[in-house]
C-alpha cells in the first residue's frame, strides 16, 4: 500500500472528498485528481424504446434489482412505454412478448451502453492526466490518495 499527500499540493484544489480516483503523480507528489464517480451516465443515447422503458423506470439498469422483483404493475408500465415507443410487441412466433423480456432486453443495452460511456470517460480523464505525469488508480480520503 502506497499513500499520498494531497494537502499543499497542486493537485489540492481537484479533491473533493473521500471516493475512488485516478491521480497524476510526478515522482512521490500528486499533481492531478479526477474522480470516477463524476461520471455522468447519459441514457439518450440508447433507442427510443429504450429511453421510453429508463423513464418510465429509471432503476431497469441498476444490477441491484433482479427483473423479477420489478412489480407487476411497473411492468406493466415498461412494456406499455416500450411498445409505444415503436418496440414489436410479438414474439418470433407471433405471440405477445412477456414485459420482463422488454425489461431484460432493455437493462442489457442500457448497461453495455453506460460501459461504453464510462470507459470513455476512464479514456478522456486517464489521457488528460498522463500528459501531466504517470497516472495511477486509487482511493481518496482524509486529503490522502491511498494506492493498494
């Protein structure tokens, strides 16, 4: 385990707080902090139905919830948003499709989709930041960046 001072540094004015980080160090000083959890997920760039279904139920892509404990009723909701908003509600076969195959079927494109979002954002910030040193991925607390 490695820790970094962060008071009296340049980098003093980045910290905002304890949460994981990526840092600019030159030598044994840290020189630039940008915080992962900055990131922005931006839902809009998903089809239309699959917005339709994020608005309608704005926690479909938190790996948290299982589809199955999404109630009935907010199924009913996603499925009702998701056919208005021009998904097929037929099957292959020709029956209905079942709401929680909308909602599974939209809580993997919006995930892949907020992957793709944040490793771009890990990019960008991972860029900005090896143009002022080596960067490194660790954890900010009590104006310290710990590294394990």
């Amino acid at each position: 385990m490695k820790v970094f001072d962060i008071q009296k540094t340049s980098a003093e004015n980045d910290y905002a707080g304890c949460g994981k980080a990526w840092a600019a160090i030159q030598g044994e000083e840290i020189i630039a902090i940008r915080y992962m959890n900055k990131f922005a997920f931006n839902p809009s760039q998903a089809p239309q139905w699959v917005q339709a279904v994020f608005d309608a139920y704005s926690t479909i892509n938190d790996a948290n919830y299982t589809i199955e404990s999404i109630s009935p009723n907010h199924l009913s909701k996603i499925k009702k948003a998701a056919i208005e908003s021009g998904f097929n509600q037929y099957g292959p076969r020709g029956g209905d499709i079942k709401a929680s195959s909308i909602a599974q079927e939209a809580r993997e494109i919006l995930q892949h989709l907020e992957r793709a979002q944040f490793e771009e954002y890990r990019d960008l910030n991972k860029k900005e930041l090896g143009k002022l040193g080596e960067v490194i991925s660790g954890t900010c607390s009590a104006l310290q960046f710990v590294v394990l």
